[in-house]
C-alpha cells in the first residue's frame, strides 16, 4: 500500500486495525489539524468535517446528539459498545444539523473504515479525557 492510500493521525495508522490515538488530549487533536504528518489526506478527507460536527454535537445531550446519531447510523455504536446512543424520540435535527450529518454520512459511505478508525480515536481520547477529568 502507498503512502498516499493511508491514513495516519498522529500515532495512528489508518490503514491498520490496531488504534493508538494521538498523544494530545481529544481538545488538541481536534483543534490543530495541522499536526499531521505530511501527506496525510486524512485531514482534508476526514478530520475537517468530522471534527466540526464532533463539536456541534457537544452543543446536545449524549442522548440527542447528532453525532451520536451519525455513530449509531454507521453501526459504529453497536459494534464497539453494544448498543446505540441517540434517542429517537427525543432527539430532532434541524437543517444545519441535516447538512453535518449528510456529510459525515458521504465521507463513510466512500470511506467507512476510515472513518470508523477516527471514531475509535475520538472513541479513546474521550475516554482518556473523561479519566483525567474524574
């Protein structure tokens, strides 16, 4: 495989199953982009648009979270915590809400392994972030 067909955040080989998130905390690896490694199309393929609607979603609750819906549509939640997140009786999107989700959903249909490897990362760092912060 080419370098120009990996992905790589930080520590983390995309194109490998194993994770090793970024050594910065979820705040910094989502705030500075620019600490890829050269060549990574990673950051204009993925991080930009994920990141972003990472941070909208902070503006909800866990349960009506947009990205959290995103996580759950992609199957990511069932598969890596055994259920889902989003309540769908509670939780509404409206149009900016639609458009981050649409996007997010296009970047997985052209590249779901990929993308579920960011949300592992994002996985770990929140987990590593809500450890410090207990």
């Amino acid at each position: 495989m080419s370098d120009l067909d990996r992905h790589i955040v930080g520590d983390v080989d995309l194109a490998e199953d194993s994770v090793t998130p970024p050594t910065q905390n979820l705040w910094e690896w989502l705030e500075s982009p620019d600490d890829y490694p050269a060549g990574s199309r990673l950051l204009v393929t993925l991080h930009s648009p994920l990141a972003d609607f990472y941070h909208w979603g902070l503006n909800y609750d866990m349960s009506t979270s947009p990205f959290n819906l995103f996580r759950d549509l992609v199957g990511w939640t069932e598969e890596i915590i055994g259920t889902t997140l989003y309540d769908f009786k509670e939780g509404t999107l409206g149009y900016v809400e639609a458009d981050y989700l649409a996007d997010a959903l296009k970047l997985w249909a052209d590249d779901p392994h990929g993308v579920n490897k960011w949300l592992d990362c994002v996985s770990e760092l929140e987990l590593a972030d809500y450890d410090t912060n207990s």
